[in-house]
C-alpha cells in the first residue's frame, strides 16, 4: 500500500504487475516492441496508483521536451492573445505544452524569450517579430543551430524561415477601395514600420487601390505610425494642418484607428459622413466602440493553429534527419468586416478648408 506523500515510481509499477522496470517504461513511452495488452495493463496500473511522469527525466532520455516556446509582441493586443489560442488548440492535440513569452515590442526582450527556451530545450519555437527588431541576428543564430522555427504575422524577407502570414497587400487593397466605393475620394494612411513585411504590404495595397481608381497616391497623406492610439490621435493632428485634409483613413491596425476615432472626435468631426475610418486585425474592441469599427479580420485562431502545424513538420524532418527543411510561407485570406466607421460619406467643409472632395 502507497501512502498519499510517496512519489509513485515505475519500480513501483512494475513490482505490482511482475514486469521489469524496462518493459513498464517501454510500454509508457509506447513502444512498438511492446504488445498492446501490456501497455492497457501498464496504462491501467499507472492510473490506479495515480503515477506521474518525470517531464525532466523524460525529456533527457527523449532529446524532446514536448514544449513550444511562443514569443509574441504584446498581450495586451487581443490578436496575439486569439493566435495563442490556435497554437494551444493543436499543440495539445499534438500532446504538446507551451512557453510564452512577451517582448514588449523590444529586441532585448525578444533575445531573452530565445535565450529562456534554449535553456528549457523547447522543441521549436514560434515567434512574431518585435516592431523594434531590425537586427535579425538572434534569429538567424537559430537557424544555424538548426532549432525550429516559424514566424507568424511579422517577419522580414532577411528571416529565410517558414512563416504564416494574412494577404496583407489584399486586405489593404479591400479596405481602401471599399473607402472609396463608399465616396470618399482624399484618403489617408497611418503606416506602420516599414521593416516589418506586413505593415509593407498594408501600405502598397492602399497605394494600388488608389491607383486603380484614378486617384492621386499623395506622401502628404501617409502618416508614419508606430502601432499605438497615441500614434492615430497625433496622424489626425497632423492630418488637420494640411491645407486640403483628408475625408478618410486606413489604418495599419486596430489601435492606431482607435487613436483616430478618439482624434477626430475631439476636433467634432462625424465619423462617418465627415469622416470615414478603417482599421486592420479586428481587435474586441471594435464592435463596442461608436461607432462601430471597420476592419480586416486576420483569420487568428486558424494562424495559430497552421504555424503549429507547420512547426512539427519541421519538428518531423529533423527527427528524420532530413536536412531539406520546410521554407513554406501559408498566406491566410483576410476577412473583411464593414462596420459603421467607413459608411458612405457627405460634402462637408470647415473653416474654409476642403475636407471632402466630391466628384
């Protein structure tokens, strides 16, 4: 009999049925040398005597330690947090845990999340890149070591590694053109850096739906942002000290839009009608503010769950000791959500100045 205090062991296990020790850890680890009966009647008496498996242990015998490290930008952006969701979601279909850790949008603390799973000898790692990262050494050392890795949403075309990114361009291209099917004819552009691919793209589709319906891609309009709310309430006043002011603006993601809105009304413009706004990533946000927000949902949860995917491909190769490793790149279709913020548009000025074009 077991007292409640000691630790159950395979020892203990394999006293109780009459098998070696080696047979019991065999059958736990699901050998194939070991018969199915065995392994129902080690599982059986594992459960009974409520066993529990030495991770650690295990993870050195192994070389696996069955855990993702997730470096992600910011918690306190819904999106990242919806992306956690979907990597969980597979990873423990996969018999997976994972380690998360937030950079801050800092490439120190982006170093250290890569220096904490390398002690913890994760697996593979996820990683969405900090907006102040430029320097992709860190990553690149990766690589070299030959430790799995995919970037999800934020990469750079220096990282030659498998990724999972939304059609930032198309998304862009949608939101824009959908501005302008909506009346508004001076469109803005809050950007966001320009070293990240995404926020390149988000600026190329807005530049090309311009384009397409004849209508000047002016650099007056395009604000250089930094993905906050204090970015989109500095481009509005920015934007209010042009001679001919804007009637709309895209926005590289949902806070800065939300900076917009926050702008606009403080200067008593109607958003829409004086005013149209459209931002990118569906944050929770969006639905509960006035007026509602429109925007690019990035298909989050299913992100999450292809780069997991992805990753244990990689995981795979390298346990078979290929060394042609995955360079994939999944682009996910952006979901469009028009919301009261980018409804049509009316002829309105103010203190003389043009704020709308018409025609």
């Amino acid at each position: 009999m077991h007292s409640l205090s000691q630790k159950i062991t395979i020892q203990d296990i394999a006293r109780e049925l009459n098998f070696t020790p080696g047979t019991v850890s065999r059958a736990l680890n699901d050998n194939p040398r070991i018969s199915i009966e065995t392994k129902r009647l080690v599982k059986e008496k594992a459960k009974e005597l409520k066993y529990q498996r030495n991770k650690i242990a295990s993870s050195l015998r192994s070389g696996k330690s069955h855990t993702i490290g997730v470096i992600i930008p910011s918690a306190q952006m819904n999106f990242f947090g919806s992306v956690v969701h979907g990597i969980e979601l597979m990873a423990s279909l996969k018999g997976y845990g994972i380690l998360l850790f937030q950079t801050e949008e800092t490439t120190i603390l982006e170093k250290k999340a890569i220096e904490t799973f390398l002690s913890a000898r994760v697996d593979g790692i996820l990683a969405s890149v900090a907006k102040q990262t430029t320097d992709f050494s860190h990553y690149q050392e990766l690589q070299k070591r030959h430790i799995p890795l995919v970037v999800f949403d934020r990469t750079n075309e220096k990282l030659k590694v498998p990724a999972v990114v939304i059609d930032d361009y198309k998304g862009a291209f949608l939101a824009t053109e959908h501005l302008i099917k909506n009346g508004y004819t001076r469109i803005a552009h809050v950007s966001g850096p320009q070293h990240i691919n995404g926020f390149r793209d988000r600026l190329n589709g807005y530049a090309d739906a311009l384009k397409k319906h004849q209508l000047k891609v002016d650099k007056k309009l395009i604000y250089p942002g930094n993905i906050s709310i204090e970015s989109g309430r500095e481009a509005v006043d920015y934007f209010f000290k042009l001679t001919k002011i804007p009637d709309a603006v895209f926005a590289v993601e949902d806070y800065t839009a939300l900076g917009i809105i926050k702008g606009l009304k403080e200067k008593k413009i109607k958003i829409p009608g004086e005013f149209g706004v459209i931002g990118f990533a569906n944050e929770n946000f969006g639905e509960h503010i006035t007026p509602s927000l429109s925007t690019v949902d990035q298909q989050t949860v299913q992100m999450g769950k292809e780069a997991l995917s992805l990753l244990m491909n990689i995981i795979e190769i390298k346990e078979r000791k290929n060394n042609n490793e995955l360079q994939e790149t999944i682009v996910l279709k952006p979901l469009m959500l028009y919301r009261e913020s980018s409804s049509g548009k009316k002829e309105c000025l103010t203190e003389g100045k043009i704020l709308t074009k018409i025609g």
